[in-house]
C-alpha cells in the first residue's frame, strides 16, 4: 500500500484522448525529458508482512484515529465456491500518515 501525494506532479488531463497525445504508457519514457513530473510515492504497508495472504484487496480506508487501515479483500461472490469468505483486516501503522511529507 503506497501513500501517493499528487500535488507536485503534472495534470495530464489536457494532453488529448489517447492516440492524440504523447503515449505515456510505455516502457522507456522519460518523462522529465517532456516536463512531466511524476506523483510521489511512499510505501506505508506490505500486506504479507502482516500475514494478508490475497491478490484480492479490493477496499481501502483510513480509520477516524487517522493511524489504522481497514482492508476488504473481494471473493466475487464465491462463483466458483473456491474463493473463500470475503475478509477484512484492521492494520495499525507505525504513524499516522495525515502529513506525510
């Protein structure tokens, strides 16, 4: 689970549809060469060193005390009747992490 702050990075928003616009999504660009900044990133969570065995996380939230997560895995309502039960997991952090640099 990574923290992302957005405020420094370029909008992207007004480069046209895809196909009209710079392709961005490729292996090898270099971004600042086009003076786009990228957002930041901090890592707050790795799920398996807390013992959340799924690929399935599906819901995040931020706890009112502002230093717990709440996350919700998916079972895509047991089709298959393999998937397990729907499970959720309260993860206290080392630090809040409101005001994060």
């Amino acid at each position: 689970v990574f923290l992302v702050d957005f405020a420094g990075a370029t909008n992207l928003l007004g480069l046209g549809p895809v196909g009209e616009g710079p392709e961005l999504d490729r292996t090898g660009v270099d971004y600042a060469a086009r003076g786009i900044r990228l957002p930041q990133r901090r890592l707050l969570l790795e799920t398996w060193k807390v013992g959340i065995d799924t690929d399935k996380i599906e819901g995040l939230a931020l706890l009112e005390d502002g230093q717990t997560l709440a996350l919700i895995s998916d079972n895509d309502f047991a089709i298959t009747g393999s998937e397990g039960p729907t499970q959720l997991w309260l993860v206290r952090l080392p630090q809040s992490p409101r005001g994060l640099p």
